[in-house]
C-alpha cells in the first residue's frame, strides 16, 4: 500500500510503525475470511483491509476522527485472526493499537461513552474495586430489564452466580519447588482473573511447583495493562505495565527467573509486547527482557514435562494453602490423570492462538494427562470476549458467544477448557457445560483437587 506521511510525522515513532504497516499491505483481502465482526455484519470496513483504509486516511490527514472510523475502529475485537491469515506479515495489531490511541486523543466520545470506558478503567484493572463491583451487580441483577443501556446490562449479567473467596497465595511470596529446584519462575497474577475464579492460580501454583518450580509472587506487579491499552488510553497502560517491569527486574536482580509465566492468553500478549511499547523510553531495556522472558504456561508446562525423566515420582502433597490434593502420582505419566478419558471440548483462545501463536501445547498437555479432546468446529474465531469488548460491544459479542457455544457444544464434551479468563466468563455464561481452566485439569490429573466447576450439581 502506498503511503504520503511528511517527514515531520515521520519523525513520530507510533506514525513511523504504523507506516511500515500499511506499506506491508497489499490489499489481497485474506483477512476478510477469517475477520469475526465481518463475518457477522458484512461490512466492508468491518474487517481489517476496511479498518486499515480508514486508519491511513486519518492518520496520513491528521484529522480529527469522525464517528463512522471511530464505529468501524471500536467494532475490532482484537482478535488478530488476520495477522494468522495475512500473507504478507502485516502487523495489525501495533496499527489498530496505535488508531486507538489516536481516537482517544483526537476524538471526544458522547458523555456516556466516556463515562463507561471511565468506570471500566477505574474498576476491572483492581481486584478489590471489581469485586465490591460484582457484588453491586448481583444485587442490581434483578433490575437489569430496567437499564436504558444495553452495555450497563451486560454488566449486570457479567456478574458470576458466586463471588470466589480472596486467595492469599496472590500475596507477594515464594512457593518453593517440590524436590530438586528446576526453574525460578514469577507468575502473573493478573487483574480481573482474581476477582472472578482464584482456582487457577492456585492450580497453577501446585502445578508448577510440582514440576520442580519455584514459583515468585513479585511485589508490585498487578494488571499488565491490557484493559486500558485496547481503550486507547496509553498513559494509563504503560503506568501498569511500567509497575510489572520494575516488579520483576526486582526480581531478576534478585534471584535471577527463567521465565514469567502468564496464565490468563490475554495478558501474556501484551506483555509478550512489552519490548514494543517501551522501544523508545528510559524502561528499553528492562521491558524487552521482561518480554523476552514472558510465556504462556502452557511453554513453560510443556518444557517441563518433556525434559522430565519418564518415572520420575512426585511428593504427596502440593504444599500449597488450602488444597486437599491426592497422594501424588507420576506427571504425565502412565499413571497419570484421574478422571482420564474425560471428553474436553478445548477452546483456543485468540489471543493464545493467533496473538503468541501457540496452538498444539495445550492439547498435547490435556492428550498426555490422559484428556480425550476435541475441537469444535471453526475454531480460529473469536468467542466475542475480547477484554472489555463484551462490555463495550454486546450485541455483537453475543452473536460471537452464542455461536461458539453452539460449536463447542456440538461436539458433545463433558467438560470445555480454555486459557484465558474473558473466554472461559463469555462461553459459560451461554451454556451449562462446565467450563475451566486447562490448568486446573492439568492439576487434577496430577494429584491437586478436582476443578470446583466439575463438582457442582
């Protein structure tokens, strides 16, 4: 694609990123078949190559957004289907991130726009404020039908049926490794993940130090930043990122990490970004190793059970608060998995799949604990989650949501797992399948306690 930015907005680092973008088009339109909001509204600027027409016209005219870019631009979920699809290796993401930034500072939203996308940035990213929020929702629940808004009553509904406890293993601390020490590893506890299920961490705590880790709790680390940074509102995102990056070097400087493990496919995007969006600041350095250390859990688990000696026998206990795990078994072995042959609708996440590009290590992981599963139909588009999308979106996140319930369910599973927080609250909201964790089945299967979802009715 042809692009005419002067050299004095040239000279702008985001406009400098986003004009190698666009250059890297060639309008072929592959996105279009893999775009969920084009497959759902069939418009034209409703895919990536109409997005990215109207990103350069207003980027390359300096204007102030109008609504119709502004719509066209809010209706992305982010998914980044399109940059799995594209074959020229364009890098939707830093443009549309950069669009949203822009919008943010250019284009002045109806009040009660911005009074939403204020509350959403105020709470979601705060564990303590988003829980005193769910419980205002559940009690506001009844109410719903009388909300002008259909945005405030998918916020009501966003509310789960049970508020879970605060876990404590959150607190800064260092859970030591079972047996011989194999990584130093610092989890990431996350935001919104704490408020809503506090089982996986927990889960993921047991699981990594039955592996032989040692798993760091970073003092000064919280919400990676996501949230905000897909509002455009970049100041209030690289503040959050900023805290983690400095948690962690702590951290580094401390006792060294081989990895930062992310449970929630969202968050480890982002932070797998880090190098990105800090390339120009004082924090350069820091942020690029942060993100060069930054891994899904499923890389780190995946590591670790494939250089474990077959046989290898595993203490009796998780050691960790709470828990009241079975006398341990081999991981991943022969013996492996209760529950084994439990049929697993596994549901990959966008942001796991197509944003780090990790695709065969969970179900291989589920296959190896003796996990029967399958895969539904269409499995590259997105659930309609997308952060705070199905706040912001919900009509159209609904229609995502409703038909990926119906795909998952067609396969018939006793059980769906899925990476991420935001898709796991979007498809069990829209069926009666329980819905968890992959670590949490990992877990189980490996002597920790049978997933809460599974033991209800």
């Amino acid at each position: 694609m042809q692009t005419t930015f002067t050299k004095e907005q040239l000279a702008d680092p985001d406009t400098r990123r986003s004009n190698e973008i666009l250059r890297a088009c060639v309008h072929c339109g592959f996105c279009t078949a893999t775009c969920p909001t084009y497959q759902v509204l069939g418009d034209e600027l409703d895919s990536p190559r109409g997005r990215i027409y109207l990103i350069k016209d207003m980027l390359e005219n300096a204007r102030v957004p109008d609504e119709k870019t502004v719509r066209h631009i809010d209706r992305c979920l982010s998914c980044l289907a399109c940059m799995t699809t594209c074959p020229s290796g364009v890098h939707y993401m830093h443009l549309v991130d950069h669009a949203r930034a822009y919008i943010e500072d250019h284009h002045r939203r109806p009040w009660r726009d911005r009074a939403l996308r204020w509350v959403l940035a105020r709470i979601l990213p705060h564990p303590r404020r988003f829980r005193v929020a769910l419980l205002a929702a559940r009690i506001g629940r009844p109410f719903r039908r009388l909300m002008p808004d259909a945005r405030l009553r998918a916020m009501l509904d966003m509310a789960p049926a049970t508020i879970p406890p605060v876990s404590r293993n959150d607190d800064p601390q260092t859970f030591p490794a079972q047996g011989p020490r194999r990584m130093r590893v610092a989890l990431m506890t996350g935001c919104a993940q704490r408020a809503l299920n506090t089982d996986i961490n927990d889960a993921t705590i047991r699981l990594l130090t039955r592996l032989g880790c040692e798993v760091v709790i970073a003092d000064g680390m919280g919400c990676c930043g996501a949230l905000t940074h897909h509002m455009g509102k970049t100041g209030e995102s690289h503040a959050s990122a900023a805290r983690n990056i400095r948690a962690w070097t702590r951290e580094i400087a401390r006792g060294g990490l081989d990895a930062i493990v992310i449970n929630t496919s969202g968050c480890g995007t982002t932070v797998k970004d880090y190098g990105h969006m800090f390339r120009t600041g004082p924090l350069a350095g820091d942020a690029a190793r942060v993100a060069g250390l930054a891994r899904d859990v499923s890389e780190v688990l995946a590591e670790l059970v494939e250089a474990r000696p077959d046989g290898a026998e595993q203490p009796a206990r998780a050691g960790i608060a709470g828990t009241d795990a079975a006398p341990g078994r081999g991981v991943f072995g022969p013996e492996a998995a209760e529950g084994r042959g439990l049929r697993v609708a596994y549901h990959a996440a966008c942001s796991l799949q197509h944003g780090q590009k990790i695709k065969t290590q969970p179900k291989d992981l589920l296959r190896r604990a003796g996990f029967e599963v399958v895969e539904p139909a269409d499995s590259h588009l997105c659930c309609g989650s997308a952060g705070t999308y199905n706040l912001m979106q919900p009509e159209i996140s609904a229609r995502l949501g409703a038909r990926k319930v119906r795909t998952l369910e067609a396969r018939a599973p006793q059980v769906i797992a899925a990476g991420n927080i935001g898709c796991m609250m979007q498809i069990g909201g829209g069926t009666d399948i329980p819905v968890v964790h992959t670590v949490e089945l990992l877990d189980w299967a490996t002597g920790g306690p049978k997933p809460a979802a599974l033991t209800r009715g």
